[in-house]
C-alpha cells in the first residue's frame, strides 16, 4: 500500500515524508533503505515513525501540500480537519470498507466462487479494506453455498506466518483482536448464527490469533451487517431478488469494493452500475491490480490509488496562455 502512494508521487516531482503505522514499520523504513542504496537523492524520500502525534504534526505542517492516507475513518476526518487549520492542503482518503460479495444461483463456478469468497475475507486475518466482509446469497443455494466456504474456512491453518505451514496470521495487534472478538460476542447477542469459528487461538503464545469466523442469517440492523471489523470475521444472509441484493449491497455508509458471481452478463452489467463501489469484480477475486485505480465512493474515501490517475492527487494543474502575435 505504502508503494502505491510513493511511486506516483516521486514520478511526479515531489519529495515525500512517509509515517508507516506504528503496529508496522519496517517495511516502509526498509523501503527508504533501498531507494538511498539505488542513489535516490537524500530527503527526497523520508520517513518518520511514531503514534498518532507524530501523524498530526505532518498534516498540520504548513509546508506539506498533500496528504495521502490509507486507515480508519476516524482518523481520516481528523487529517480533514487538520487540513483546515493549517493551510488548506489537499487529502485524499482510502478508508474502510464493508465490501458485498453477492453470489447468484447461476455463478458459472460455485466452487471457484467459495474458495475465493474465503481467500477474500479471510486472507490477512481479514486486515485488507477491500474484504468482501458481507456474503450475500441467493436463496436456492444459500446453506449448500455457504458449507462450502465453512468448509474452505476449516481447512486454514492459523499461526505463525514465518511457518510455511501456516496460511493465515495474526492479528496486527491486541486492540484489533478484542474488537474482533467483541464483534463476534456482540454478533451472537444479536442472534447471528454462529456457522464456523468464534474464538481466540494460542492464547499461550502471546499472539494475536484468532479463527476463521463466519456467522449466517445476519440481518441489515446486526452491527456485523453494518460496522467494519477489519478482522476475519464474515456475515452471511441471503436474498430472494435481484432488487434485494442490491440494497443490502448498498445499505452500509461504505462504497469501496464489490464481488458478484453470475453467468448472466446482463445481469453483470446491471450489478456494476447498481452497486455503490469503486471497484466491481464479476466471477472473480482479484484483490489488486497495479492498472486500475482503487478508490471509493461515500465513507470509504476520496481520490484513486494505482494507476494513471493515481498522478492526479500529486500534481497541480495549471491553465497557460501566451499570446505570440505582434
């Protein structure tokens, strides 16, 4: 993610200070590492860490003219308001989402469909922003569907990634694992039907793991079906219309991504404009492609990462007449 915003913005002429999560630093300080190493001049390329002061005395700096930031909402309308208290700078916000993956009865490959419904929502322990969080199923093959991605869900083996062995981590940290947990404990309360998971796992490591968790029969007004958790939890339900699919899709106050498996491509079509989301996939789960933008609608944010129009937050146009006659 932090590659997607430095490239265009040193293609385009500018130099960058980069602030990496403090849950996950390295990288982008290694990244900085490399960039010296391949003769990038020196503060062209910066990076600072810290916790949240460190980010706001960045985004009030009056010298900085953008802010370009992936995360919550909350801190995303907090940098909006930094942005005014200083000088006015431009931001542009990738925030959260609650993607719907909504499955038709006649998806071309129902078994390709949930094995990616799986790796969709439970890669990462589900800390990607485009999750596909909600699984919305046609009712004719709403139980037979959804055993089949309990059951890919089953199969993952949770621990230690430096394990090959291992397919899903853990959590980034202890404040991400007890939201999930009280998300699944508040999901219950609610009367979700707890199909797969649930629980906390090696508790006596000192990691942050916790299981694949799917729950079904989810209604609009189940705080599951509405409030991102950004954990490895999925929320099921079916629907009986086409009309119904698309207002379940777009009833949450998020817009980034949207899956749908369908062999109808009239109906593919129909999907892509009547969902609310920066990103449509039909009959498959790419995750991210360097050659298309990702952006989204609503509380999920504003401006486009990867891509061409990925310059667009890094340059300022500017309108010029000269006049060559006498």
């Amino acid at each position: 993610v932090g590659a997607w915003k430095i490239a265009p913005a040193l293609a385009a002429g500018n130099s960058v200070v980069l602030k990496p999560s403090e849950n996950a630093s390295l990288s982008l300080i290694e990244i900085t590492k490399l960039a010296a190493e391949a003769g990038l001049p020196p503060g062209v390329l910066n990076v600072i860490t810290g916790e949240g002061h460190v980010g706001q005395a960045l985004a009030t700096h009056m010298e900085v003219d953008v802010i370009a930031f992936t995360g919550s909402g909350s801190v995303g309308r907090k940098l909006l308001k930094y942005s005014a208290r200083s000088n006015m700078k431009r931001v542009y916000l990738e925030l959260g989402g609650k993607s719907p993956n909504i499955v038709f009865a006649d998806a071309p490959d129902l078994d390709r469909a949930a094995r990616d419904t799986a790796q969709s929502i439970f890669r990462n322990s589900g800390q990607v922003c485009v999750s596909a969080s909600r699984l919305i199923i046609e009712e004719p093959i709403y139980e037979d569907f959804l055993n089949a991605v309990a059951q890919h869900a089953s199969s993952l083996v949770v621990g230690d990634p430096l394990n090959l062995k291992n397919t899903t981590g853990s959590m980034a940290n202890i404040n991400q694992l007890e939201k999930t947990i009280n998300a699944v404990v508040k999901a219950k309360e609610q009367g979700a039907r707890l199909v797969t998971g649930g629980k906390r796992l090696h508790h006596e490591s000192g990691g942050y793991y916790h299981e694949p968790t799917i729950f079904a029969d989810v209604k609009s007004e189940m705080d599951i079906s509405q409030q991102e958790i950004f954990g490895p939890v999925l929320a099921a339900r079916s629907f009986e219309s086409e009309e119904q699919a698309y207002n379940v899709a777009n009833e949450t106050i998020y817009g980034l991504s949207s899956v749908i498996w369908t062999s109808n491509l009239s109906r593919a079509h129909r999907s892509i404009k009547a969902i609310r989301s920066g990103t449509a996939q039909v009959n498959c789960y790419s995750g991210a492609d360097i050659t298309s933008p990702l952006g989204g609608h609503k509380q999920s944010g504003s401006g486009h990462d990867r891509s061409l129009y990925a310059f667009d937050k890094y340059i300022n146009l500017k309108s010029s007449w000269i006049n060559i006659g006498s």
